[in-house]
C-alpha cells in the first residue's frame, strides 16, 4: 500500500497563506480599518492597529463603537469563512493564485449582529477571536471577542448570525 | 431640547474622528431623535463582487447616530457610551446610493437610554437594516 507523501511544510504554509490574504486583501473595508490577521495553524488572530480615526471619543480618548463594532463583525465573517475554506485550501482544491487574482469566494452575509460593550475602548492596538459555535448548511452562529492589553479582560463581545453563501457544484 | 444643546450636540458629533473618517453628517437632531447621512464610498465597500457596503461601517453609522439620540434626549444631561447594539440586516444597501440612519431615544431612566433605529437609501420603504440598542447616562451632578 502506498501512502500519500505529505506536502512539503513551506508548500502547505504558503498555500493557507496566500488565502488568507486573498480572502482579507479583497475587501477595502477591511483595508480602510487597517485589520490585518496572524495565523497559527487554522486558528486567526485579528489585529487592529490603533489609529486616530478609530477614535469615537476624543475627550477620553476611547475607540468608537462602530469601530469596535466593525472589527468584531469582520473578525467573525473572516472567521467563518476561514472554516468554510479549511478543507479546500488543504486538499489544494482551491488555488490561491485565483483568489488572489480576485476570485473571491462568496462570503457569508450578516443576518444579525450584537455587541456588547464591557469596558472603553483603549487608544491601542485591539485583537480578536472568533469561534464558530454552529455552521450548517444554511446558517451559522459565530461568537467573537476582543480584547487590548488582557487577554482575560476583553472589551468587547459579539454573537452573529448569518447566512452561508451558496455553494453549487 | 435648546438651541445650545442642539450646537454642542452637533459639534460633539463633528468632532468625532471616526465619524469623520466615514464622512458622516449630522442632517437633523432634536429632543431624542437624530438622523445621520453617510455617503457611499469604495473603501467602505464588504463585497467587492457586488459593490455593497460592509455592514460594520452600517453598524458605526447605526451607533453615532443612536448615540446622538440617546445624548439629545431632555432627560440625558451630558455624554453616552453604548452598552450593548443589536443590528438586523434586511438587505444590501444600494451600490452608489447614501445611507440614512434615523435614531429615536423612546425610553431614558436614570441610567439607560434606550434607542430604536433604521437604516434607508433611496427607497425608504424598505429599510436597509434595523438597530436597537442601550446607552449609558451620565450620573447627575
């Protein structure tokens, strides 16, 4: 019996890689807010550096909300999409070079979002973790957290349902 | 509400860098209400296949402007904080049009303000995403 070799480690590397990349460079959202994501292995982490414009309250000075918001909402949406793509990206059934040329995958589509806000914002830079709690067929609910200096002392927390693109074929 | 608070509530919400950022402006604004306009932009777009905006900058946009109303209400004397901000999206907002986000205070305690709000584009009578959410109150002096 023969067994498949495995992939080199660079090979396997480059491939999740460049989908990840494929996958936050093709949204100027994401780009705008300057979020950008560390891997290990399948688990993301995101980050989003502190910049100016984050600001909602200047006298504190805190993070706007809709820029926590937004940040929890794009964490979860890379998240789950992320899950979605895991097997293919391994089997190599997906080509990053095509998503990079910009074939996008269809995303998930936001049905509802909540955020809870526990503490202030910080001018600094913010990380976040989303978990996918269910991913069916049609819909999947994904909890995200986030945090700043603590990670036992997150800032903020969302749960969000939404609508998985269609996948024909 | 007065004419001064009107003012500093306007100014408050210029002010705000990240509202800035989004180019949001501040169309009306009286004791518990508040609508805020946000042109369409391409750096705000979350589909680039369909050109539709991204929900999170509809969720910055649904928050100043529930904020807005919740720091307009009589009964609220000075600034806010969300606590928690519900989002339902019914539809992707129209590629190229602005979005308006209409925010009522409908109830205020000592503590909580609580706000109800819809996003439209051009075509009001569908909304684009609904809100609700709870604000903090400043304690009284």
């Amino acid at each position: 019996m023969t067994r498949r070799q495995p992939d080199p480690v660079q090979v396997v590397k480059q491939r999740r890689d460049a989908a990840l990349n494929a996958l936050v460079h093709g949204v100027p959202y994401i780009q705008f807010l300057g979020i950008g994501f560390d891997r290990r292995g399948d688990e993301l982490t995101a980050l989003m550096p502190f910049d100016e414009k984050l600001i909602g309250n200047p006298l504190l000075p805190a993070l706007h909300g809709g820029a926590t918001a937004a940040f929890l909402e794009v964490t979860a949406i890379i998240g789950l999409s992320w899950s979605i793509l895991w097997d293919e990206i391994e089997s190599g059934a997906l080509d990053p070079e095509a998503l990079a040329g910009g074939q996008m995958p269809r995303l998930p589509k936001t049905i509802g979002f909540t955020v809870d806000y526990l503490r202030s914002g910080l001018p600094r830079d913010a990380y976040a973790r989303a978990h996918v709690a269910r991913s069916g067929r049609r819909y999947a609910s994904v909890h995200v957290e986030a945090w700043q200096d603590n990670r036992a002392r997150p800032f903020a927390q969302a749960t969000g349902h939404f609508l998985m693109p269609r996948r024909d074929g | 509400m007065g004419l001064d608070k009107t003012k500093i509530a306007e100014q408050f919400i210029e002010a705000i860098p990240h509202s800035q950022a989004l180019g949001m402006e501040l169309t009306e604004i009286g004791e518990g209400i508040a609508e805020i306009a946000m042109d369409y932009d391409d750096r705000f777009v979350g589909d680039p296949e369909t050109g539709v905006i991204h929900g999170g900058a509809v969720s910055a946009l649904m928050d100043t402007c529930c904020g807005a109303a919740a720091m307009s209400h009589p009964d609220n004397p000075g600034a806010t904080a969300t606590i928690d901000l519900r989002i339902d999206y019914m539809r992707p907002a129209t590629p190229g049009q602005r979005i308006r986000a209409q925010a009522e205070c409908y109830h205020i305690t000592r503590s909580v303000a609580f706000v109800r709000a819809r996003a439209i584009d051009d075509d009001p009578d569908r909304p684009v995403a609904t809100a609700t959410g709870t604000f903090t109150v400043e304690a009284a002096q």
